[in-house]
C-alpha cells in the first residue's frame, strides 16, 4: 500500500486528485490543509519543524503539494505570507521528503513569466516574472531545486475545477447581467484541474524527474474562454472585449503566457485533452450539479 501526502487538499487540484485517486485500493490519501475538516490533517506548510514532524511520522511515498497563496492581486500588499506559503512552504515539504525518500510533486503556475513574448513558451526558456505572485512562486520551484533531487515541478495556468474560479465566475455574472467585460489581450490556456491530476498521477508513477508545462492543449484570450463557457451553457449573455488597461487590476498579468508542454513530449507518452474538450466535459459536471441542486429545493 503506498501512501501520497496531498497538501492543499481542499483547493481545485486537491480535489481532483482525491476524485481521482478515490478509486485505488493500493494508494492511501494523506490529505493535509490549513483548517481541519472530514479526512484532513490541519497542516501548516510554512512551519518547518511541523512539516518535518508530520513527514517523519507518516512516512509518505510521495508528496503533492497544492498549497499555495494564489491571489495574484493580495500578494502584492501581502509578500510576506506570499513568500511564505509560495517559497517557504516548498523548501519546507522539499526538505521533508529528501530526509524521509519521498517523491515530490511541485505545482507552479505560467507567472514565472514575463508574458512579453508572442509564442509558446518551453520549460528551456528564462522565467523572468513581473508580479508578487510570480516571484514567489519561481523562489518555490528553486527552493524544490535545491533541496530534492526526487522532485518533479509542473507549471500550469487559468486552472478550473471544483471550487472558486473563473467559469464559476462567468456563469454567476450571466445569471445577474446581459452582459460582461472580459480582457482580450491576455492569451493562455484554460487547463481542467481533473486533467492535471491526470497528469500528476502519470508523472508520479515514472522516475522521470524535472520540470514540466501541463495545460490543456490550444489557447485563447479570456473573453473568448468567456464565451465558450457562455455557449456551453446555452446562455445569450454578450461578452464586451475589453483591454487589460480598461479593466484594471493591481498586479500585472502575463499577457501571452501560453505553456508549450515541451518535455511531457518529448519525454512521455502523456497528453492533455484540448482546453475546449475540457471544458466542454466540465460544464457537463456543472449542469448535473445544478441540476441535482434544483431537484433537491436548494
């Protein structure tokens, strides 16, 4: 019986990870958060003598961590906690797992970017990020770097699943408005959280250590995700497209930051389903779980 330590375990891509792996009778889920709940152990990452202490009594195979301080805006008053959940907190799990031989999974994010160039970008082109949320995330993969060998860091973006997000976001405003405003020059890729964990899973069963892209395969602006989602739903909401400098927002945003999933590739014979066949499945998801709300009075 092998045993993964999932951090986070209540975020998008913890969930599915548990969803996925719910169904294996030789894997048993560690699952850690900073609150306590059903099947959770409250952990907090940024403490190192806790993380060593939870590691050394478990003993898991590997480690996921999901956790991370993922609001872009609030990291540029709140760096401190940033660093600390972003970069502390993997150093910390990094540590942990080197002294106790566990793999680690690392979830970065496409900030590491600048998001100045107009193409795809591979895991061989220079990080250089502009945002708090960025930096601190990038000071995490170094962290892993430096203190895992066994360790695996996959980067990804515009990630969706079961919790807050932006389709969440989209079907709100179309039931309050005929109409919304979504930014038109910022590209990247919608990438499912059930399609990570796919590929969490398949890369946590190799040897094949490194740096990794995972998203859904093609790209598109926001507005155009907005109105996939819109159609999907079958609701005439318009959709204005409107500049990022129109919309406003305290930190910067990577305006082309579409991953190149270069090394799954070359390397593996993993692929990401098309970020329109994934959503398109999602919203299938979304519409029972509607439903069942609606039969069920609430």
């Amino acid at each position: 019986m092998k045993k993964i330590m999932i951090t986070g375990c209540n975020g998008q891509l913890g969930r599915a990870l548990n969803q996925l792996y719910e169904k294996e009778q030789n894997i048993t889920l560690i699952n850690t958060d900073v609150f306590q709940g059903e099947n959770i152990t409250p952990l907090d990452i940024t403490d190192v003598d806790k993380v060593l202490s939870f590691v050394r009594e478990m003993k898991p195979d590997a480690i996921i961590n999901c956790a991370a301080h993922t609001n872009v805006d609030k990291c540029e008053t709140d760096a401190d906690n940033a660093y600390k959940i972003n970069a502390i907190g993997p150093r910390n799990l990094s540590i942990a797992a080197t002294e106790t031989g566990a793999k680690l999974m690392h979830v970065s994010t496409d900030y590491v970017f600048p998001g100045t160039e107009n193409r795809a970008l591979t895991e061989f082109d220079a990080a250089g990020p502009t945002s708090m949320y960025g930096k601190t995330k990038l000071a995490g993969e170094n962290f892993v770097k430096q203190f895992n060998d066994r360790h695996f860091i996959i980067r990804t973006a515009w990630l969706y699943g079961d919790g807050k997000n932006f389709v969440k976001t989209m079907l709100r405003l179309a039931e309050e408005h005929r109409e919304v405003s979504v930014v038109k020059d910022q590209f990247g890729t919608p990438t499912s959280a059930a399609e990570l964990a796919k590929a969490i899973k398949y890369l946590l069963s190799t040897e094949n250590y490194g740096l990794f892209h995972g998203t859904c395969e093609g790209s598109c602006c926001w507005a155009d995700f907005a109105a996939e989602i819109f159609r999907l739903a079958k609701k005439d909401t318009k959709v204005n497209y409107i500049t990022t400098e129109e919309f406003g927002s305290p930190a910067k945003r990577p305006a082309y930051s579409i991953l190149d999933n270069y090394m799954l590739r070359l390397t593996t014979d993993f692929t990401f389903a098309s970020w329109q066949d994934a959503i398109a499945e999602y919203m299938k998801g979304a519409e029972a779980e509607t439903e069942h709300m609606r039969m069920c009075g609430r």
